[in-house]
C-alpha cells in the first residue's frame, strides 16, 4: 500500500584516483567499527561537511555567542541581572 509519500533519492559517487593508503586507513576503520567502507565513507563525509558553528544557529557556540550579546546590550541599557547563588539539594 502506498503512502503517497516520495522517499528522497540516494546519490551515487564515485572517486577516482584515491590514494591507496587513504583507502586502505577507510577499510581499516570501517572494520574496527563494524561498517562496510560505502558506510563509513558516507559518515565521514557528512561529519566533514556538517554545518559550522557558524552557519547553525542553534549551536552551542551560536548560542554562548548570543547570550554574550544580549547581555552586552542589557549592560549598555543599564540592567542589571542577578544571578542567584545554586544551592545543591
């Protein structure tokens, strides 16, 4: 039955020309950790290619950014936050 829903299509890549060392270190690590070496070649790209900081706002970096902005501005306007002391319980 279908859902009417489209899966997204795989793209396919070929490399030519890879140095036999680089290769091999790929085979090696897909081994330690269990996957083919299509597999780790597709999580080492992705990891490679993963948004910056920069470019994700909702990174952790992103975020201390604004929050060190925000309270840039919130000193310049004369607030003051205080913060109370954490007490473990």
């Amino acid at each position: 039955m279908s859902t009417g829903k489209k899966r997204p299509t795989a793209a396919s890549l070929t490399i030519r020309n890879l140095d036999p060392k680089v290769k091999e270190r790929l085979r090696k690590k897909a081994a330690q950790r269990g996957h083919s070496m299509e597999a780790e070649a597709r999580e080492v790209l992705a990891a490679a290619l993963a948004p910056s900081a920069a470019e994700n706002p909702l990174s952790g970096a992103a975020l201390i950014e604004r929050l060190a902005n925000l309270r840039k501005e919130l000193d310049a306007a004369g607030v003051e936050l205080v913060i109370p002391d954490r007490h473990e319980s």
